[in-house]
C-alpha cells in the first residue's frame, strides 16, 4: 500500500505541476488574442464608418440639380438650361459592397475570436 499511496501522490503532483505550466500558457495566449481583437475590431469598426458614405448618394450632388431645375423651372429666362438632367442613383458599385462585405466579415471573425478566448479564459 505504501508504494501505491507514494505513487499517486507522485502522479498527483506532477499532473498539478503540468496542468498549472499548460493554464498559465494558454491563459496568457488568450490575453495576447483578447487585445489583439480588440484593437483590431477597433480599426476595422473605424473603416467601416468612414466607408459608409459610399453606400449613399451625394447629397450634394442631388441637391444642386434639384435647385437647378426648379430655379429653371420658376424663372427660364434667369437661369440658362442645364445639360445635367436629374440622374437616379442606382446604388453603389459591386466594388464597394465587396468591400463593405469583408471589412463586416474580418470583424464578426474578430469579434468571434475575441468571445471564444474570453470563454477560455473563464473556462
């Protein structure tokens, strides 16, 4: 019985050792994942804002047509006619909506890999 008890005693000590070297190690590679995907959420979140513009029509762009067309209308003697017709904006190029759909794609992975390690870490 004496050789079974130092035995597991042994055992006991050294899985505690090796289990405690293999959670400090993967503790602090989740930490490096947590920051990592946070500052990268963080400029992809910023692209993705200034890219939003493209998605819209010039506003300004419609609005001085519009102002032409009704200053032509009111009175066509004052404002000489213009060879910029009203054009429908049919949408942004497939370009950018490629674009829009990796820059959401990159940050829901980021987003997702900043979730499965903070779960590891509370595993």
């Amino acid at each position: 019985k004496d050789t079974k008890s130092r035995f597991w005693a042994t055992y006991t000590r050294e899985a505690t050792d090796h289990d405690g070297e293999f959670l400090e190690k993967y503790q602090s590679d989740m930490d490096i994942v947590l920051i990592f995907a946070g500052l990268f959420s963080a400029v992809n979140t910023s692209f993705i804002i200034n890219m939003q513009s493209t998605l819209n029509p010039d506003p300004f762009y419609t609005t001085n047509v519009l102002l032409g067309m009704l200053l032509q209308t009111a009175n066509s003697s004052f404002v000489p006619p213009s060879n910029q017709p009203y054009a429908p904006w049919h949408g942004p190029g497939t370009l950018v909506i490629w674009i829009q759909s990796l820059t959401y794609a990159s940050l829901c992975a980021s987003l997702l890999a900043a979730l499965g390690a903070v779960l590891g870490k509370q595993w």
